[in-house]
C-alpha cells in the first residue's frame, strides 16, 4: 500500500485496538502511533501507572489504561469486555505481551518453563479467545500476533522461549482457516532484531559451566548472521499499514535480513526429509491386501 492510500484510509476510518504489553519496548511505539492516527486504544500493562503519560494527553475518550496480568484468563476476560463497553467494540487486537527466557532446556526451572508459556502462549490465546465473540458477530476483525523471528527458527539457549513462541504460530495457523468466514484476518508479525531491552528486562535461568558452548554458540550464530538491528519505532508505520491492508499476510517479517535465513533454514529441513524418506516409507509399511 502506498504511502497516499495509507493516509487516505487514515482519514476515512477509524479503529477501536486492544493492545496488551503496551507499556515498553514496540508495544509503547505502537500506542503512541495509534492514538496519533486519531483511533481509539485500550491498553494493558502490569503496571497502568506506566500509561499515565498516555491517559493525560489523549483523555479517556480515545484512550483506557488498564492493568492486566495476561496469565488470568478471567481478567483478561474482563479487560476485553470493559474495553467493549467503553469503545462498542474491538476492530485489532494485537497480542504483543511478552517476556524472552534466556537459558538451555536443562538449565531452566520449571517454574521458568510455566510462566513463559502463561505469558508468551496462554496469554495471547486468552485474550484471542476473548475478542472472538464480538467480531465473528460484526463478521470483521483483525488479530495480529506478536511472535518473533523464534517462531520460524529454533536456537540454543532459547528453546524454552522459541517453544512459545512456535506454539503460538501453530495455534494462530488454524484460528486463521477457522474465523476466515467470519471476515476475521490473524496475521503472525515475526521480529527480527530491535534493542528494545526484552531480554535485559526478562527472566533468566541458572547457567550451569556444562551449557556455556550453547550460549557461545547462540551469540555467535548472531554475530555471524549479518542481521542489524532495526529501528524499534518505525516498527510502527508497518503496524499500522498491516491494519490497513486489505488482505494482510498470515506472516510477516518485522526487519530485513530473515528471508535469507529462512531460505537455509527450510532447504536444510526439506534435504533432511528427503535424506532419510527410506526411513519414512519403512514406517509406512505395505498397503494392505498386498
């Protein structure tokens, strides 16, 4: 969409989001480019006081703080019915909450592997689950998932935080052939690289001397992968544009420099596959009768 059409849309609509991590990092760009474009924003924060800046300059009548843990479903509930009422309705919802569990599979505690599934995984089904009703009434709706370059690849010290994230993808995969009917869209925003602090401000496990080669081998596999850092508020502007799009994407880049990386990824998965299709069709045995 060009740059025109994205402001001619911009003057003729406007859109009532439910956006949940809304206190930092992209999510913080993104309330702020909402509320720019004249729309109406429910946003959800553990802390809502961390929203004060927002609530003073645009008033309660575009915008609603609230506080909100995601892992309670039934608060989530409650937050997405409180923003109905207010606003008549939830045109986007964007699941961006989230946190990023730095460590080997062994290295973390279950407690650790709970909260990042709560979080990164129940948190986005609740709240998914919770706008459903609305918009398959209204037959439109947009749901746009925060997943992350991790949703597609898989590297060491993050499994436990990739496994969220790639359960959100399989989940989200099907929401989207179920609610097509229903003119509901669910687009997979995959980040690439953006220094937003995520993982600074997020839990990490134990680091047991066995793994050190692992977490070696991930920083290295970074610097190696000639990917840069993108900047985390023009993040925005694509935000925006997807919102807009008549037909948007079931995924989506956020940065430049993955496609290259998902081109080794998926040819090295695909020749594996091959490699070993006698193993496949052993398994598969003979077709009955014969």
């Amino acid at each position: 969409m060009t740059l025109e059409k994205i402001l001619m849309s911009r003057a003729m609509t406007s859109r009532t989001w439910f956006l949940t991590g809304a206190s930092r990092g992209l999510g913080a760009h993104w309330a702020e480019a909402i509320l720019a474009r004249g729309d109406r924003l429910a946003a959800t924060a553990r802390d809502k006081t961390s929203l004060a800046s927002l609530s003073e300059r645009y008033g309660d009548d575009r915008f609603v703080p609230l506080q909100l843990d995601v892992r309670d479903s039934a608060a989530v509930r409650d937050a997405v019915q409180s923003a109905e009422v207010t606003f008549g309705g939830i045109d986007v919802l964007v699941n961006n909450a989230g946190h990023m569990l730095t460590g080997a599979v062994e290295e973390v505690e279950e407690e650790q592997a709970r909260a990042q599934m709560d979080v990164n995984y129940f948190g986005a089904l609740w709240a998914t689950r919770a706008v459903l009703p609305g918009m398959r009434q209204r037959r439109a709706g947009r749901i746009l998932q925060v997943s992350s370059f991790g949703g597609l690849v898989a590297y060491p010290a993050l499994g436990i935080y990739q496994a969220s994230k790639w359960a959100l993808e399989a989940m989200s995969e099907s929401l989207a052939a179920e609610v097509a009917a229903y003119g509901i869209h669910v687009t997979l925003i995959e980040p690439i690289m953006f220094p937003t602090g995520l993982a600074a401000a997020s839990p990490q496990a134990r680091q047991d001397p066995a793994y050190a080669y692992a977490r070696q081998a991930l920083y290295a596999g970074a610097a190696a992968s000639g990917l840069t850092p993108g900047d985390p508020a023009a993040t925005a502007e694509a935000l925006l544009a997807l919102a807009e799009t008549p037909e948007p994407p079931m995924r989506v880049l956020f940065g430049t420099g993955g496609l290259e990386a998902l081109r080794t990824e998926y040819s090295g998965r695909l020749a594996g596959l091959e490699q070993w299709d006698h193993v496949a069709r052993l398994a598969q045995g003979k077709p009955s009768g014969s």
